[in-house]
C-alpha cells in the first residue's frame, strides 16, 4: 500500500545566514509521519537555490545535480523511522538566500523503482525568523486629498480640466470610420481587465458619449475635450484615440470608485503624447510558462499602462515555448520538465511533467491581440548562451569531440549553441523562418548574453575556428555567431535586438540593431557611446524579479540588489548622458525574469506596481512619486492577489 504521502512526509528548510564566526548553513530536513518506516530512497528538490557538486554536504550525498535540481540520498541502508527526521546540511551555496523564495520549493521523494513521490514542502525560514512571506501587490490606498482631481497613470503631458460631474455609469464610444478599431479595442480590454464593471455600455444603458475623430496627435498622442454631456477625443492614429479612451476609462473608475477623492471633469482639455517611442516590458516565459489567456492579460495591463513593447523571452536554458513545425522536438522534449526528462524539474517544478509551449494558432491570437491595443511582440530566442533545453532537444547540435564541461552562471553545462558546429546555423535559421512568419514586428531579439568565458574551451570545432580567426575566449567566436543571424535576419528585414553582450568580441552592425542594457545605467550610456540604438533596463532599478526590499520575507531575487517602487520610479535612465548618447535611446523596458514566481501571487508582488512606475517613466516628462503613489492603487495587476489577501 502506498502512504498517502504528499500529507505524511515533509520537507522543510531553513537558511542561517554567515554571522561572526559562524559560516552560513542551509538545512534541509525531512519529516516522516506516515507511520511506516522510508527506505531505498532519495530526496529531490528543486528552487533558485543550488547545491554546487563542490558543496560540502552533512547528511546525504549528492547523487546529480544540474542548475538547482539536485537529488540527493542518505546513507547506504538509512531508515527513516516513523516519527523521525533527517537533517542534511548544506555548507556551501553557490550564493547566499536572501529571501525565502530562494529556497527550496519543491521536494519529491524517489524511490527505488524510479517512481517519485511529491511531498509537502513548506516555504524556506530563515533561522531565528517567523516571519510570514509577503505576497500580492502591495496596497496603495488612495489619499483622502489626491493630489491631483482626475485618476491617470502615466501621466499626461498636460491636464487643465475642470467642473465635477457624477461619475458616468459607462463610456458610449461613437466611431464612424475613424476609432472604428480603438473602440473595438478599448471594449476588448475593459472586458479583459475590469469583467463585470461596465465600463462600456451603449446610450441606452446610460454610456456617456465619447466622440473619436482624427486631428494631430502623432503616432500615439491624443487629446480630450470635456464638456458637461460628452468628451471629444482627437487622435491620428487609431493607437492615439484608444490611448485617449484608456485615459477616459480610468478617469471613470477612478471617479466611479473614489467618489469623494476622484473628479469626472465637465470643462478643459487633456493633450498628451508620450515621452519616449519605447515602453516595454519583457517577460520570461521560459522559466515558468504563462497560458496564453494570462499572456493575453498581461497585454492588456501593459496597454493600460501606454506600454507598447512585449518582448517575449520564449527560450531558455529551462525550455522552449515556439512550435516549430521542422523541429517538433523543441517543443516535445524542450518544452516539458521533469523527473528522468530531458530537462528536469528546475525552479520549484515538481517531479511530474509540467510546462507547456504556445502553438502558433495561440501566438497567432496573442500577437494579433497585442496589435489591436497597440503593443508590438517582440520575440525572444535567447542564443547562443541560455539553450541547454534546445540542445536537449536537438543534440545533434553538439561538436561530437567536445569532451569537457563549461558552466553558465546559472550552472548549466555546455549550454551554448557552438559557433563552429556548421548545422547550428541551418536549423537557427530554420526557426526564425517560422517565426517571421509569426511575428509581424520590425525586431527580433537573439539574446546573445552570458556566454561563458570558456564556453566551447575543449570544442576541437570552435577550437579550429579560433585558429582560423587568430581569436582566443569566446567572445568573438559569439560575435561572429551573432553577425551571421543578424545578416539573416536583415535579409528578413528585420532588426536585430540582443542583450548588451552582443557588442562584446567585436559587436554586431550597429545599423540594423538595438541593444537591451541590464547590467547597469552606465553600461547602457557606453553602448550608446559606442553607436548603438539603446533600451535602458538596468537590474538595479527595472528587474522586476528583484525584492522590493531587503528583508527575508520579502520575495524576489537578490544579485542586482532592491529596489522599491519608489527607487523604481525614481530611477533616471539617462542622468549623466550627453546629448550624442541621449539621441540613441529608444526607451525603457521592465524586465520581468520569472525564476522566483513560484507562485501567481509572487507575480503580483514583484511585477505591481513596479510595472507602473517604468510605464510613467516611459510616458511623462512630468514624474512626481507622490502623485503616482496617490492614483496606481486603481492599476490593475494580474491575477487579482493583494497584500493580505
Ligand atoms: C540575468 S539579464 C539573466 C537572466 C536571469 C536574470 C535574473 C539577462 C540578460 N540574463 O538569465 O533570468 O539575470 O535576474
């Protein structure tokens, strides 16, 4: 008979940090109420946190160990007695946990026969600390005396209203030809982010007419007439009127839901344009993979936000999330995680298979949806570095002679398409023939970072190539990659985007890219110093998988520091530019890495409203946090989890 496990053995774990004289510990320990004595088995787990092959380990021996899966076993003959507990200890992390959701998430048993058991597993303390794990957006009440009378995140570049009139019970959009698409969108949008509010609704019901006609604006700017029976909104571009019909939208709510605080003016104008051409937001799906009604969502946010960037993280070390018709197995093996898989259970994945990709009927609809509210999707195939689920897939792709191990940062081994392996290119190009076909935007990004230094050290292949080249490391070798997928991708027409590593080992043709600079604000500068078109998203201030403080039970990653929403909204991405430098940026871009989102509501907490603060950044040339903190409580987040809740 089979316990009932999952109820009767627990894992729980527990970080001490390093203090004076003390070394830092990371126990495990594994609890057993079955009632029946645990032999012939071993512990898996999986969480951001890893237990290096070099770890020194008190309790248990590690068995394998890719990334953060590591299985590990007690000794030969070890019975865990009813009622007992076994505590293994680690010594030695690859780095510290700073906050609970570094650790482990998921625990398994596995048994003799090959079969795994999950188990309860409880969320990483830290020794000494009781501390309940923060979770869902944090709440931001609106003010009894808002700063300002109308409720607008970002915003716009100038607002004179006045009057007060009871908040309308809904918005009647009146389009002809003109606004015919931005109405249609606006409806979609409101239906996605506010279902059951009402926020359109024909005269009939009581919809306040709203008036969409064409005027300037230029590409995404807008401007608002009031008057006491109707709003006129002046737009040149279908993005511009649906602009102005979001501006609309959450005055409304914010009147509607906020009477006392918020207005619905009568008089005055509202005229607005954003300050930079690119808001983006990036999201990893490969770490964890998002449905496409939550993809879907997300969109509609980062349009309610005047976003109108998705850059689609869709492959990583972790998985790959494009079908692709010529290589079913990307999808087959790379997609999927789990135990005895290809790729195995990672970040908190379980032992049972789990992960899931888009087809592209689905990425068809989304990118179709994405355009309709203004966004452009930006797709992500991250390489050379960060593809061990792709060459799990297709091994084919590995020099035969290589013989050696390499690490990425992330402690994969040998996780880089090699350069020197001629097939490489064929099948990389293959893909992106699929894709251009999927995706309608003028860029398409290749990652491009954290190569290794050593990466294809003992490649007889690449080692040739770099004979040939007079080149040592791997730098130039990626460069040369890179330069071959960016000529393809031209031939394409398309614009390559890659993180800023793409301008080490001799960079790409500044001409026909842009750069994404994560490392830091003066990192981003350089790149713009050096002739290329620059994204600013540094980790210190716009990675949203970044705590929003210090403290443990907050959740998040750690390694590029915090930062608040406040710090978030504070940051100046080109403080200390020259005008030259000034003249390459083309905007702002949230990153949001998905390694610590365990849990929905760890999306929550991470991503709002930190996903706002950028957005205004993005738009205003008017920024006041006091301001902001009154108004984005009414920002919607993605799954509904707040602070407390
Ligand atoms: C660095 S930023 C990475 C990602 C991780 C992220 C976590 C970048 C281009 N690479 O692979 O997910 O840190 O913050």
């Amino acid at each position: 008979m089979v316990a009932d496990w999952y109820d009767g053995v627990t894992l729980a774990t527990e970080w001490r940090p390093a203090a004076e004289g003390v070394a830092s510990r990371y126990r495990l320990m594994l609890t057993n109420d079955t009632g029946e004595a645990l032999r012939d088995f071993r512990l898996g787990i999986s969480g951001p946190a890893r237990i290096s092959d070099d770890a020194e380990l008190v309790g248990a021996k590690v068995v394998t160990q890719l990334s953060n899966f590591c299985e590990l076993a007690p000794e030969r003959g070890f019975v865990l007695a009813p009622g007992a507990r076994w505590t293994i200890d680690v010594l030695k992390l690859d780095y510290p946990i700073r906050h609970g959701t570094d650790g482990a998430a998921t625990g398994f048993l596995i048994l003799a026969d090959g079969t795994t058991r999950s188990l309860r597993t409880v969320p990483t303390r830290r020794e000494g600390s009781d501390a309940v794990r923060k979770k869902g957006t944090a709440i931001y009440e609106v003010p009894e005396h808002p700063p300002v009378p109308v409720s607008i995140v970002p915003w716009p570049q100038d607002v004179a209203v006045s009057g007060r009139r009871t908040a309308p019970a809904g918005l009647a959009p009146i389009s002809s030809a003109v606004g015919k698409s931005a109405a249609a969108a606006f409806g979609k949008l409101t239906e996605k982010l506010f279902p059951g509010e009402g926020l359109v609704r024909p005269a009939h019901e009581g919809g306040f007419p709203v008036e969409l006609s064409v005027g300037a604006g230029g590409k995404e700017g807008y401007a608002i007439e009031f008057s006491a029976e109707r709003a006129r909104i002046v737009g040149e571009t279908e993005t511009g009127l649906l602009y102005g019909l979001i501006t609309l939208g959450q005055i409304l709510r914010g009147a509607r839901l906020h009477l006392r605080q918020f207005n619905f003016p009568t008089a005055g104008r509202i005229e607005d344009r954003p300050a930079m051409a690119w808001r983006g937001s990036h999201l990893d799906v490969a770490r964890r993979y998002y449905a496409r009604d939550e993809v879907e969502r997300f969109i509609a946010i980062l349009a309610w936000n005047k976003l109108n960037v998705l850059h689609w993280h869709l492959s990583d070390d972790e998985s790959w999330r494009v079908e692709i018709d010529a290589y079913p197995q990307l999808t087959g093996k790379g997609a999927w995680r789990g135990y005895g898989m290809p790729v195995p259970p990672l970040l908190g994945s379980g032992p049972e298979r789990t992960g899931g990709y888009y087809s592209k009927a689905d990425i068809r609809d989304i990118v179709a949806f994405a355009g309709e509210v203004g966004v452009d999707v930006v797709p992500e195939i991250d390489m050379p570095g960060h593809c061990y689920a792709m060459l799990q897939a297709i091994p084919a792709l590995r020099d035969p002679g290589e013989n050696a191990p390499y690490y990425s940062i992330q402690s994969f081994p040998n996780n880089c398409l090699n350069p020197a392996v001629e097939a490489t290119y064929g099948v990389v190009e293959a893909i992106i023939d699929e894709m251009v076909e999927l995706f309608p935007s003028r860029y398409f990004h290749v990652g491009a970072d954290e190569v290794p230094e050593d990466a294809w050290h003992s490649s007889p292949a690449a080692n040739k190539l770099r004979k040939e080249l007079g080149v040592t490391g791997a730098a130039p070798l990626q460069a040369r990659f890179l330069q071959r997928l960016q000529t393809y991708l031209t031939s394409k027409g398309k614009l390559t985007g890659a993180w800023e590593e793409a301008s080490h080992g001799g960079g790409i043709d500044k001409a026909n890219c842009y750069l994404v600079g994560w490392k830091t604000q003066e990192g981003s500068q350089q790149l713009a110093a050096e002739g290329y078109d620059v994204v600013v998203a540094p980790g210190q201030a716009y990675y949203l998988d970044m705590a929003n403080t210090e403290d443990w039970h907050e959740c998040g990653a750690a390694w590029a520091g915090w930062s608040s929403p406040e710090k978030a909204y504070a940051f100046e991405p080109t403080a200390g530019w020259g005008d030259g430098e000034r003249s390459r940026l083309l905007g702002v871009q949230a990153c949001i890495w998905s390694e610590p989102m365990t849990d929905r509501a760890v999306f929550d907490r991470l991503v709002f409203p930190r996903l706002s603060a950028i957005a205004e950044t993005g738009w205003s040339s008017n920024r006041d946090f006091n301001r902001f903190k009154a108004l984005v409580g009414l920002m919607p987040n993605l799954y509904g989890r707040y602070e407390g809740f």
